[in-house]
C-alpha cells in the first residue's frame, strides 16, 4: 500500500470524502475514483455502471467497485444525468488501478447545478481526511 | 473419553503454564445469572458397543419392495463411489478458503460444475445448494432480483414440497406466487401465461411430479415472449440421460435435487441442490463457485471465486445467506457420473423407463387405468378402483409399498397413486406386485 | 524450531481434469441386467447424448484418490478455524449413519415402517433443547444459514400474530455475514451495533436503537471474537420490553455446553449448527445441519411437518396453522442429525459438559502463549477462540495472509483471516478440545518461529505456501477472467 506522500492527485480535480474524484470535460463533467481508493481496494476485478440517461442526486449511490475480497459503493459527487459510461472497464477493470484519472473514468454527467463542484475538497482538503482517517 | 485427549497432568501443566488454577477461571466473566442451575439431563455416555446396538436397533430392518419416487429416488450405488466418497480428506477438510491446501476439494468441484453444465446443457453451475426444493426457491428469488418484477408463476405440477418451500422463502417480501393448473394429459397448462400481468419467472419441472415429461421449449418461449426468465426444475437428473436438456429448450436457469447420483435417500437428507444458469446472470448467482486460474509458477490450479456476491463479503446485499452447502454431496455425485459416463447414463436412463414402461403396461393389461397419457420417463399415476386403501395396508405388512396415495397433495386424486420403476427393481419384483394389485 | 521438522513434501502425483482423461468404450459402471423389454421413446423427446468422459474404475478410482492427497484435513492435522469448531469427526459415527435402516429409507414410507428414524428425531429434539435451555426444536434446517432464515421467519411470523411488521433488526458489527444476509432475506433492515471498546455489547447502545420498529436483536453468545456477552441478559430485557424478540446465533456453542443457559438468558430462538458443536463432519463445505431452538412462545410457528407422538406412536404432523412453512424438501439431512445423535449418546452430559471446559482451556493456552508476540486486541478471558491481529508484524509489511500462508509450510491448517471485521487483519484462533497438549505446544511453536521469521526473513512468509501442490493463486485473474466450467 502506498504512503500518502506517494499518492498521486491532480491539482485540478476536486474530491470527495468518499474517494470520487471529478473533473470539468466539455459541458459536463467526468468522474472516477481516488490512487488512494484504488490502492486500498486492491486488485480491482468489477466495476458496477448505472444506465446511460439515469438521473441521479449528489451523494447518492451509482455503481460499485470490487476487488477480489471486497467491494466498494460509488457516490455521486454531484447531481446529474448520466451521458456516458466508460465501457473499456467491463473488459478491463484494471483501468481503474493503472490510470484512475484518464483510461480509468467511471461515468460523464451533465450536471443539474454546477455550482456543487466549488463545493468539493480540493486537493489539500481531500489530503486531510485521508490522514484524519490514518 | 477417547475423544478427549487431556489428561490430568496435561490440565494442570498448561493451567501452570499460564498462571491460572482452574478452567473455571476462564468462565469468570459468565455472569452467574446465564448459568445453569442443574446439570444437562440426558442419556448415555455410552459405550462404543452399545451404541451400535442402539443405532441398530434404531434402524431397525429394511427388507422392502419400495415402488416410491417423488422426489427420492433408489438407486444402485458403486460401492467405488462410497469409497472414495469417505476418505477422510474429503470429509474432514472445512470449506477450501486457503486453496492451497484444498485442491483436491477444488479441482473436485470444478470438475462436478462442469458435469451439471454438460448434462444440463447450461453455461455455469454453483458449487450445490441444500436441496433441489431451496434451489427452486433461490431461482424464484434470482428471477426476481434480475427481472424487478414481483410475481412469478408456478406449475401445479412441480413438486408440492418445493412448491412450499417457494413460498416460504417468498412469503415475507410479499411477492405474489401464481400457480398454474394442469391439464388431462398431465403436464402443465400455460393458456393463462398469455393474458397474466408481467412476471419474474415462469418455473416448470419436468419430469414433473405426476413423472410426465413437459414440453420445456414451449414453456420457454412462452416465459421469453412475455420477458419473464424460465426455470427449469427436476428431481430426478438421471432422466437428462436421454431427454433432451434444459439448455436446450432456452432455460436460463436449471435447477432440482442430485440425489440419486450416488447419494443415499438417508431418509430425505442430506441431498444435493444443483444450480446451473447462463454466465450473463452469474454475478446475481447465489451458491460458491470454482474457478481456473494459475498459481505464481503458471500452473493450472483452482479457487473460490466471485465471492463478492456472497454473505461474507456482501452481507445483507448477498445473493443469498448461504455459507455451508452440500460439497461432499457434489463431490460423490461427480464420482457417480464418472463412474456411468455419459454412454452409460443414456442407458441407465432407457432401462429405468424401460422397466417403468414394462410395469405400466402390466398394470394397464390387470385392468387398472393409468391417469396420464403424457409420455412418462420413471414415474407414472394409476387410479386403483375404491377400497384399495386396505390393499394398500395389507401390502405395507409385507413389505411392498406400491406407491404414494396423492389425494394430499391433490384433493382431486383420489385414489391415484403415483408409481417409480428404477433400475433396482426386477421384472420378478413387478410381477409379484402386479399379482398383488390386480382387482 | 524448523518447519521442516513438522512438514515435508512428499512424491505427489498431478492429475488431469476428468475430461483429459479416459476413452470411448472404458466402463466404471456395473449395469444392471436388462430383463424387460425395449420401450422405444419418441425422437422429439430425445436429447444429446450427455457429453461425460468414459473412464475405467481404476482411473475414477486412481483420479480421486489423487486428488484427495492434495487436501489438509481434521484427520491429517489441527485445523485451528475460528468459529467452525473442526473438532475431530468420530468415525463409528460414520458406520451407524450409513445403517441400511437409515441410509436407505425413502423419507415417505409410511410411519410405521420408519418409528426408529423418527424416534431418533424426537430423541434428538430433546436433547438439543436440553443442551440448550429451550423448549422446542426444529431439526429442518439444512445448514446454520438456513437455521438463521427460520429463525427470522419465525420473527416475522410472530410479530405479524401480534398486528406488527418491525423493518428493523440490529445486528452487532461482529456478526457473521450470514446474520444480516438472513434478516435481509426476510425483508428486515439490519441496523448495526457497535461492540463497546471492551469487545462485547453494552446495553446503553442497545437501549440507545431499539424501539417498537426493531423486531429484535440477533446476537452471538460467545461473540465472534471469543468472548461472553456479559450484558446479554439485560440486553435481552431491554429488548422484550419493547416488544422485540432476542435471536442466538449458536455458532460458537462449543464454548458452553453444560455451563450456560440460554433459555435463562433470555433467547427466544436460537440455532446450533451440528457440523461444528456436535462433530458431524464438515465434507469440504457441506452437508451441515441447522436445527433451531425456541422457547415455547415460539412453538406453534415451527416448520412443518413437526414430529408428533400419537397413540404412542411418532407421526410426521403438518396440522399447524400458524407454522412458517417448509424449509426443506422433506425432513432436513437427516444423515447429519444420526451423527450428531451417536456423539451425544457417546460423550453423555458430563463429556459434552467437559468438552466445553477443555476447548476454553485450550483457547485460553494460547491466548496466553502467544499474546506479545501477536498483537491482542481484547486481553480478556476467551472462550473457545482467541482472536490476534497482524499490527505488530505490520512495521515489516507483513500482513495476517502471510503469516496464514507461512503456517501452511509447518503443517498447519491457517486459523480463520480477516473476520470479525471489527478487528483489522484478524487471526481468530479455534483449537477445539480435541486438540492435544503436544500439538498445542507445536502450534504455539510454529507460530513463534513465524513471528520470527518476520523479522529475519519476511521473504519465507512473502513466497509462502512453499511446500503445497500449488503456489498462491492468482485469485484476481480468476475473478477477472471467470473461468468456471471445463
């Protein structure tokens, strides 16, 4: 498992205290989870995806992570409609360990208040819950 | 006792060891209030001798003629079968969560998964569930989870006890349960499926309960046309020796009671659940699964997989609750299709309906009507003429049990009796019983 | 201490897949004589022939005998599983469940013929609820997580009796998987309790959730990490009083037997799986036997059909109209319940009673013999496991799966990893009483050796197992690529 100072976190994504990370992308946004989350889930085997056109508030669940002795819930970081899902990960959840920022996104929405993003720790503010947490 | 090893000098060596002075310092934090206030009443201890003769006396004798299926079945068993099924590294070893030191146990059930798939002409198969009544259940329940819909339907002619257990485990979610009747012929009747809102599943069994064979490609598309999943149940396995296999008719689930591959009838238990469906559904499969992989050499070696969907790991989102299954039981019946193979169940099978057929006609010839006209496989329903009862009691007093009344089960039977032939009865045995019954 | 002295590796054949193996034409089957004639079926009703190697009995007979020799049993060494109880299987057990009387008795035979098989059942419903301190018992359940849903059906069809549909039901965070996948099954939410800081439940966090949506508690006495639930009385209590009912998981009640009383306790249903406490043996994940316990409040909601005696006979009865149902196919395994009924008859009360008092013994051992080398999280009395964590090993990035691996190569079976969840990297220790001194003092020795081996030579615990038919597997390919039929 990685030390904290080996994490990797882009400075212009925002977190959340459950390990989403999202970003802007065109009109909307994209979103994936944490190195941190997926260093500790392990060896990612199963990525559970919602529907193309499922709407869905902040902090509610849409989908799942699973490693071989685990598994994860994914929450919403903000409100929206999904527009995409990353369909590589059915084949290859690996994605998610290797590159969890760029190969490895989960789900692009179109948000229905974009202003929530502002409201998402930034990098620092995500830093500090994990080492709240250890 | 010769289970216990200790001995004195051994308790007061580890009580020293550790500083204390009595066992009865470990149970300080019971709470006198939990105790028991007298010692346990009961028998024994005995003696290895005497229990034998109290188990034998117990067992009592078991010199018949029984003519009885419905959902156990006698079979010869290979005596290699009960050998190899009781050597203890089978029997002792717990649940193979550290692979390495279980794969005989692993490779065992793989290779028994495989078996149920080809014979049942499915994608994958678990590693058993408890019996072929709660694996219809856990189908009815899978359906639903997959489907999201709330009612499922049911033919009358699939097993009574397994018909009770579905609604046992679907009772207390409230989901609607639909039987559907059957017909003259003896096998089910699908005309209300057409017009009934939308369900879950449609589940038949077939050979169904009566020993007629059902027309399981119907049924599924009628289950498909109406985006319902189809369920395929089955007591008797041996019968997919010859018929044609649920995989076949476009079943997405497969499911019924092992038994008689090599497992005794143990006066109902233990049995053996088989479970078999289509990769697409497995991750909503309930059951353990073997799979293939490598170890860090690149060899071929075999795990417990997909765990996720199960209670330890999933807890209350689990596919189903179970831990402990029927292992040993998968395990001796792989044994026993080994030992048939599969040119040797096509002819086990023909000669159980063989033997059925020849008993059926026999009885047909003494005047005696049989109920269904269906194609039967081992199995089949004759109406006796009223005032057999005492027939039928007169026969158990000499060891003959020509059937089981089913008037309990099905009210509108009176006086039918449903009938099983297996390759452990001889022509002489159906004779003698034929004689017997004639009116 | 070496590992070699306690473990080797032997000449150990490889063997193929049944399906790589055989030839059209080979027999493992004596077919019966065919004295009748041919009754030719319909062609649309004939399928494929089933596509099942043939093979000769010597290669079923030389393939299953081989791969026997790749697993680890009770009988080839301890098996220190916590909260499976894998106590030594007696084999005269075996003999007698196999008696033609029992083995081959269809279960619909009319009574008559079979009033020892069900005289065995009665039999064995009274000691049970004797052992237990309750009053009625079903023995239908097939298996502890079966016992687990009767026991929430029963909840749920006493609470409806009284006008009540609780969704709730709180289950400690040291429960077994199988507790809230049970409630679940039932359509009870399971509410989680958190264990105090001295690893049992108090009654404050019990007084602070249960209200008149809670159908009960489900509780296992002793928990899962080895100890007494000190406040379950008052626990159960607090309970009743406001309508909800108190279930026992009976996993761990080797600890107990002839000592405590559950019914005094206040538990209204409890099950008692006769693969660990009892001795029937565990078959490699099965066949087991749940039987559940209830208090007579209970009673008439019992499965059915219910043994009843009748004119002094023993009859199967379903004349009850509050009963949940049928659970099982006929009876249970009832196979299981003849074991478990010879072991009774065999240890008698007070060997069942001292059983109990040599497994707590044997936990407490070696609680206290490896306690500094291991880290102990509640330094407690146990009962009849122990539980250890890897924080002390977890400096040299040695977690609890390398120290089960490495325990492989010194002959021993891993103790049960990871469970309870309350503890991060749990080692929970089960020995059983069957379980010698000297092979006690070799655990003990061999775990020692490992933590040693740690510190001077992670490298031994990184690439073990060393000595098994197979390295560690790629579990995460499997999960990734399911490969699940041949």
């Amino acid at each position: 498992m990685k030390e904290i100072d080996e994490l990797i976190l882009p400075d212009d994504l925002r977190y959340t205290e459950d390990h989403e990370w999202a970003k802007p992308q065109g009109n909307g946004f994209r979103i994936g989870i944490t190195d941190f989350a997926q260093d500790q889930l392990g060896d990612i085997v199963f990525v559970e995806l919602p529907r193309v056109g499922d709407t869905l508030p902040a902090k509610q669940q849409f989908g799942t992570v699973e490693s071989v002795k685990t598994v994860a819930e994914l929450y919403m970081p903000l409100s929206g409609e999904i527009l995409a899902v990353n369909e590589l990960l059915e084949a290859s959840p690996e994605l998610v360990n290797s590159d969890p920022y760029e190969k490895g996104w989960m789900v692009e929405i179109k948000p229905e208040k974009p202003a929530e993003f502002e409201s998402l720790l930034s990098k620092s503010g995500y830093l500090e819950t994990i080492r709240g947490k250890k | 006792m010769r289970y216990l090893p200790h001995t004195k000098e051994d308790i007061d060596s580890m009580l020293q060891e550790i500083g204390a002075t009595s066992i009865d310092d470990f149970f300080s934090t019971v709470p006198s209030c939990c105790r028991r206030t007298q010692g346990m009443n009961l028998p024994g201890p005995l003696t290895e001798w005497d229990l034998n003769s109290r188990l034998a006396s117990l067992s009592g004798n078991s010199e018949r003629k029984v003519f009885v299926g419905a959902g156990s079945y006698e079979h010869f068993i290979p005596h290699v079968v009960t050998s190899l099924a009781g050597r203890s590294e089978f029997v002792t070893s717990y649940t193979p969560y550290q692979p390495e030191i279980s794969q005989g146990t692993l490779q065992g059930i793989y290779e028994y998964q495989t078996l149920v798939c080809r014979l049942l002409g499915m994608e994958v198969a678990n590693a058993s569930l408890y019996d072929g009544a709660s694996a219809l259940a856990e189908a009815l329940l899978m359906a639903i989870r997959i489907t999201g819909k709330k009612r499922v339907a049911v033919s009358r002619a699939v097993h009574p006890h397994y018909r009770q257990v579905a609604r046992t485990y679907l009772g207390p979610s409230g989901y609607e349960f639909i039987e559907l009747p059957y017909d003259s012929s003896g096998t089910t009747d699908l005309s209300s499926l057409e017009s009934m809102d939308s369900f879950a599943a449609l589940a038949l069994q077939s050979p169904n309960f009566f020993g007629c064979i059902e027309d399981l490609g119907t049924a599924s598309a009628s289950a498909h046309h109406k985006e319902a999943l189809f369920i395929s149940s089955f007591t008797e396995p041996l019968a997919y020796g010859i018929l044609k296999n649920p995989g076949l008719a476009g079943a997405d689930i497969a499911c019924g009671e092992g038994q008689s591959f090599g497992i005794s009838q143990s006066f109902g238990g233990p049995g053996l659940g088989i479970f078999a469906g289509r990769m697409k559904h497995v991750r909503s499969m309930p059951g353990r699964l073997v799979g293939e992989t490598v170890d860090a050499d690149g060899r071929r070696g075999f795990v417990l997989t997909l765990a996720t969907r199960e209670q330890h790991i999933r807890r209350e989102k689990a596919t189903s609750n179970i831990c402990t299954n029927n292992s040993l039981c998968a395990l001796t019946s792989a044994m026993y299709m080994s030992c048939l193979g599969g040119s040797g169940m096509r002819e086990l099978a023909l000669l159980n309906h063989d033997k059925s057929e020849y008993l059926k006609r026999e009885l047909q010839k003494a005047g005696l009507r049989i109920a269904f006209q269906s194609p039967t496989f081992h199995e089949f329903v004759v109406e006796f003429p009223p005032g057999f009862e005492s027939e039928y009691k007169r026969l158990l007093k000499n060891g003959i049990v020509p059937g089981i009344p089913l008037s309990s089960y099905y009210p509108e039977l009176v006086g039918h009796y449903l009938i099983c032939v297996t390759e452990t009865k001889t022509r002489e045995d159906m004779d003698a019983l034929v004689k017997e019954v004639r009116p | 201490m070496k590992d070699s002295d306690l473990a080797t590796t032997g000449l150990v054949r490889q063997e193929p897949l049944l399906w790589e193996k055989g030839r059209e034409g080979r027999e493992g089957f004596s077919m019966p004589r065919r004295d009748v004639d041919s009754f030719p079926m319909d062609e649309s009703l004939i399928g494929p022939k089933p596509e099942v190697p043939s093979l000769s009995e010597v290669e079923i007979v030389r393939h299953y005998t081989r791969l026997s020799t790749w697993n680890f049993g009770v009988d080839t060494g301890m098996y220190p599983l916590g909260s499976c109880t894998m106590k030594y299987n007696p084999k005269v057990n075996e003999k007698l469940a196999s008696l033609p009387g029992f083995a081959g008795a269809h279960p619909l035979l009319p009574e008559r013929m079979v009033q020892g098989n069900l005289r065995l059942m009665f039999e064995l419903e009274r000691h049970l609820a004797e052992i237990t301190g309750m009053d009625a018992v079903t023995l239908q359940p097939a298996a502890g997580a079966q016992g687990e849903l009767t026991g929430m059906l029963l909840i749920h069809a006493y609470h409806k009796s009284r006008g009540r549909h609780p969704a709730k039901i709180l289950v400690p965070d040291t429960a077994h998987g199988t507790n809230p996948a049970s409630a679940a099954l039932c359509g009870m939410r399971p509410v989680p309790l958190k264990s105090g800081d001295k690893g049992f439940l108090s009654k404050e966090a019990v007084l602070d959730l249960m209200d008149e949506d809670t159908a009960g508690i489900m509780v296992t006495n002793p928990n899962t990490l080895g100890l007494f639930e000190e406040n379950l009385k008052e626990i159960a209590e607090i309970v009743h009083a406001k309508g909800g009912l108190v279930y026992g998981d009976g996993a761990n009640m080797n600890a107990i037997m002839g000592l405590v009383d559950m019914g005094r306790i206040g538990v209204d249903i409890l099950h008692l799986n006769l693969h660990k406490t009892f001795s029937t043996p565990h078959g490699g994940g099965g066949p087991g036997s749940g039987p559940v316990c209830v208090k007579r409040s209970l009673e008439p909601f019992l499965p059915i059909p219910r043994i009843v005696v009748q004119r002094e006979e023993f009859a199967l009865s379903e004349d009850f109209p509050l009963s949940i149902g049928r659970l099982h196919g006929f009876y249970g395994n009832f196979g299981i319940m003849v074991r478990a009924y010879c072991y009774i008859l065999s240890m008698g009360a007070e060997g069942l009673k001292q059983a109990s008092r040599l497994a707590v013994l044997n936990a407490n051992y070696i609680k206290e013999r490896l306690k500094g080398i291991f880290h102990l999280p509640f330094d407690r009395p146990c009962m009849h496991e122990c539980v250890f964590s890897d924080r002390l090993q977890k400096a040299r990035k040695i977690m609890t799966v390398d120290i089960a691996k490495r325990l492989m190569d010194y002959g021993f079976h891993p103790p049960t990893i990871y469970f309870p969840l309350v503890v991060d990297g749990a080692i929970m220790i089960e020995p059983t009483e069957t379980e010698s001194k000297e092979d006690l003092d070799l655990f003990i020795e061999a775990m020692k050796s490992i933590a040693e081996e740690a510190k001077e030579n992670p490298e031994l615990l990184k690439k073990a197992p060393a000595k098994c038919k197979v390295k560690r597997l790629d579990e995460t390919l499997a999960a990734r690529r399911p490969c699940l039929a041949g």
